[in-house]
C-alpha cells in the first residue's frame, strides 16, 4: 500500500480527473499521484485499469447508438480516424449523463462543425443524426398515451418524429458497403419517419407526401373526410387507406373506427393517385415501390 | 468525478478525510430520500495515494459513521483479497455483520496478474466458499444476488448457480430457504 503523501480529497480528485476523462496520460498521472518513489508500484501500474476502463465506456457510449456512422467512418478514414473522433467529441463535450448513451447527444452537431472544417465526410452529421433517432425511438420510455393504440381518439404515437435528410440515407445503411457515401438528394430532402411500432420494434421508413399530410391532420385535429380528400386531391378511399396503413403500422393509435369508411359516395379514384409508403411491418407489402428495410 | 460521470467504480484514498465526506453524503442522501441506503463493497484495482487505514476499517468506520446497510459482494472480497494479497475470512471477521442486507455472487476474469470483476462465467469454488463462510458468521439467512451480465449463459446454467446458492443457504442456515424457481425453462 502507497502510504507516503496524503493530498487533500480535491487535489486527488483534481490529479486523477483529467486520466480518467482521457486528456492526461498515466506517466504524467502517476508522477503526480505517487511521485518518485511510488511511481514502480504495482498500484502506479494498475492505475492504468481506470483509464483503459473510463476509455472503453466513452466507445461505448457511442460505437452502438452511431453504428452507421461508426462503420462510415472506419470505411473512408479508418479505425484510427474513428478512434481520434470519439476522443475529440468528449473533449468538446465530456460526459454529463448518468445514461451511458444519452451521452452522444451532441455528436451530431459536434459532426456538422467537423463537416465544415473537412475533417469528415459532408454526410456524416445528417448519418449521426438519423442514428441518434433511431435510437430515441427504440429507447423512448413508455408513454401512458400509448398503451391502448386502439382506444381513444386518433392521434400519433409518442416515438413518431420526421426528420429531413439531404442524402439518400435508407438507401446508403440498407447496404452502406455498397457505395461510398450516400446519394445527394438533389431539390427536395428525404423525409423519414421513425417511430416504433406495434410490436415495439424501432422502424424508420421514407414517409409519402400523402402519409405526411394525414399525419400533419391528425396532429391539426383535422377530419380525414370528403372535403380533405378534395382538398389535397385525392380519393377518400385512399385517404382512409392510407390512415389505415399508419395505424396499422403503428405511426397512428385510436379506434378504427374513426377511419370506417365514409357512408357518403366516395368519388372515383383520381387519375395519378399517389402511392403510400409505409406498411405494417407483419404486411407483405406490394412493388409499387414502397421503401422497407 | 469533477461533476463529470465516468461510468465506472473509482477508488477512493482509504483516507479520514475521504470517510468523512462519503459519510456526510451517504447521511445527505438517505435524508433526502428518506429511506436507508446500502453500500456496497466495490472491487479496486490500485490504492489510491494518501491511504491511512486498510479496506476493512475504512469500510467498518464509513458504515457506523454514514449508518448505512452494507451490500456485501463476496466475490468482490475475494477479487480484493487476490490482487491485494489480505485474507478474505479475516475481512469478513471484520464486517459489522448485523449491517448486512444483501450478498452478492460473482464470476470473475483474471487479465495479466489482476482479477477483474467482470460478471462473467460460473462463481469458482472458493467465492462459494466464501459464501458459506459469511453465511455462518452471520447467523442467518441473508438474501443474495447472484450477477452476471456479460457473455450470458442459458438460463439454466445461472439457476444452477441458484440452486448450488440455496443448497449452501439450507445447509449453515437450515431449511427456512424459499422454494427454488419453477416454470418450463430448465
């Protein structure tokens, strides 16, 4: 046992710290914490277990929730790369949570300066912010307004979020090895959705124009009637449908009956209707193009 | 650490200043909470400097001065007693055993020359032991925890280390052990 120096509780604290958040090395903290004498002990040797220790959970708090952007990076700049990034965003922003992971909140704005400067590919800001929801939603408490999807009003699920990206972005981490960065989305952004579903599944999907609008009604407490319907241009029968798909899909909760189809004559189908997006997960879905997983 | 969590257990300098202040915030935090709280031993790889008393007493001050329970990890005893090189029956002696609420069962990886409390693999022979030991200096039956939360076995392999558990419990203490789990997973 090391019994030759007793340091106030915050000089320790004041030596140790800076090891064990990763920005002084274990000579330097030895030297200070054991000097001299104390520096060849076995205790100087294991102090080297925390800093490996509080490394590892650093990794940790972002290698699972950014795998996407992780892999990104470890295909165009290496392990390396990767490694000197994890060390740069916890110097900008050192861990504050007592939820591991929560701790990567502000890698996607961290990424969007490191963009600018040209030390990441320009994509990796949008990567890490579509990682970062996908992993709000798989681990967004439960919300009471959730635990009944078939009772009550229509509404949207508590996990429903739309993001909008500039870049192909479901289609680059379905396969990300197969190109080298995603496709620029030129003009108009991809809209995903991400939510969690019926079966308490994290989903994100590209959202339809039109999936978009029922959502936007819902959430304006506006009828999915006749007069909507003639409003944006489509049938009711594929207003409806198209609730029905987020409600089934889980996008949507409340009775179903709130989509029963009207008794009024529903006009013919117009002429270009457009396609819906997203189905139930357990739904085979058709090739009219929907986008999956 | 500095307002800062780094996730992990840290040492402290077995130190009087260092039992001062934990004891002043395990006493502000059961008077906030209003319920007591129970410490437990943590495993430590290096003494921090500035050390003025061994584990144990630091550990037996800090819980008469916080007046607290004491969560006793006997696999950490013994992965203490191991990289330290103190005898784990002696630290036990000197447990205030009336302050104990709970026990906990380990495995354990040995990297290099140090044993690092993992959580993985079966508890060895001798933290069982261990646990036989502490089950007869307590007297009595003390509920205990059985952990392991990396590289998971199937659920059979963990109730075995449940009922070898109890097997020990029923034998220092008698037959006052609550049946063993039932249900179609073994």
């Amino acid at each position: 046992m090391t019994r030759q120096r007793q340091p106030p509780l915050q000089t320790f604290f004041a030596q140790i710290g800076p090891f064990l958040l990763g920005t002084q090395d274990h000579a330097q903290t030895v030297q200070a914490l054991y000097g001299s004498q104390g520096k060849t002990s076995i205790d100087a040797q294991r102090l080297e277990i925390y800093g490996r220790f509080c490394q590892t959970h650093r990794f940790e708090a972002v290698d699972s929730v950014f795998s996407a952007c992780r892999q990104a990076v470890l295909q165009h700049q290496g392990d390396a790369a990767w490694a000197a990034l994890v060390h740069r965003y916890f110097l900008a922003h050192p861990m504050h949570h007592f939820e591991l992971n929560q701790n990567g909140e502000h890698l996607p704005t961290f990424l969007a300066a490191e963009a600018e400067a040209g030390l990441v590919p320009a994509f990796l800001p949008a990567l890490a912010d579509f990682d970062w929801w996908e992993w709000q939603v798989q681990s967004a408490p439960d919300d009471p307004a959730d635990a009944q999807p078939d009772e009550g009003p229509l509404r949207l699920g508590s996990t429903v979020d739309v993001r909008p990206y500039a870049w192909d972005l479901l289609g680059y981490v379905k396969d990300p090895g197969a190109t080298a960065a995603p496709a620029a989305k030129d003009g108009e952004p991809q809209l995903i959705v991400f939510w969690r579903d019926r079966s308490l599944d994290g989903r994100r999907e590209q959202a339809h124009p039109l999936e978009l609008l029922v959502i936007k009604a819902v959430i304006e407490g506006v009828a999915l009637n006749q007069d909507l319907a003639k409003r944006i241009g489509v049938s009711t029968k594929l207003l409806k449908e198209t609730a029905q798909d987020l409600l089934a899909a889980g996008i949507l909760l409340g009775q179903p009956a709130h989509l029963a189809p009207s008794k009024r004559k529903t006009t013919s189908k117009t002429k270009s209707e457009p396609k819906r997006a997203i189905a139930p997960a357990n739904r085979k879905r058709s090739s009219s193009g929907l986008v999956s997983d | 650490m500095q307002g800062q969590p780094v996730h992990d257990l840290l040492p402290l300098p077995f130190s009087q200043q260092a039992l001062e202040h934990t004891a002043a915030r395990i006493r502000q935090v059961q008077q906030q909470v209003g319920r007591p709280l129970v410490l437990e031993n943590a495993t430590f790889y290096a003494h921090m400097p500035g050390a003025q008393m061994d584990e144990a007493t630091f550990l037996g001050q800090l819980l008469e001065a916080g007046d607290c329970g004491l969560l006793l990890d006997v696999n950490n005893v013994y992965v203490n007693s191991q990289n330290h090189g103190f005898d784990a029956q002696q630290f036990i002696d000197r447990m205030p055993m009336h302050r104990v609420r709970q026990l906990h069962l380990a495995g354990h990886t040995l990297q290099g020359d140090t044993i690092i409390d993992t959580h993985i693999g079966p508890i060895i022979d001798p933290v069982w032991e261990l646990y036989r030991y502490t089950l007869k200096r307590a007297g009595r039956l003390i509920p205990t925890l059985i952990e392991w939360d990396q590289e998971i076995p199937p659920l059979a392999e963990v109730l075995d280390e449940v009922d070898r558990a109890r097997a020990i419990a029923v034998q220092v203490c008698g037959p006052q052990v609550p049946e063993p789990l039932s249900g179609g997973a073994r």
